[in-house]
C-alpha cells in the first residue's frame, strides 16, 4: 500500500490485501471504476456531520469508530490506485 496507514484488519485494508495479493497491473479501466465510486449522499453528510464533532472534540467512541471506518475506504481508494489523489475519495 502507499503511504496510508490502514488499521491491519479492517474491511478496506484486508479488501487492499486481496487486491494487491494479484500480481497484474491494475488496468486503466478498473483505476478509472475504482476512482469514480463515491460516497452515497447520506453518507457524505454524515462524513461531515462526525467530522465536525471531532473538530468540536464532542466525537463519542462509536463515532470515531464509525468516522474511522469512512477514512478507511477513503484511504482504500488511493492505496488500490497507485497515484490516485486524496481528493477523489469522496468526490471533492
């Protein structure tokens, strides 16, 4: 993976390991799929939603657990497409 840190057992890092255990290059069109997947409005505005309590410090622990596991595939994303930028993640 590139230089994101992915908690070693969660559901995009052990998802990266599958992709990665494949020795092929990724095709354009899969990089370009990969790439092109956003984040369903809701959960965009709940993205925001927790994001702001953490910037506010009032983040409880499933919330971080939960904001967590949205970074991780955010995180996914970029370390399963060499090159890809942060940004695209969720579609800023």
């Amino acid at each position: 993976m590139s230089s994101h840190v992915l908690t070693p057992n969660t559901e995009a890092a052990i998802l990266a390991r599958v992709i990665e255990s494949d020795p092929s290059p990724i095709t354009g069109d899969v990089a370009r799929c990969l790439l092109s997947m956003r984040l369903p409005p809701a959960d965009e505005e709940r993205v925001n939603e927790l994001s702001a309590k953490a910037r506010a410090g009032s983040l409880g622990e499933n919330e971080a657990q939960e904001l967590d596991s949205y970074l991780h595939i955010a995180a996914f994303g970029s370390d399963a497409v060499p090159g890809a930028k942060a940004s695209q993640e969720f579609g800023s």
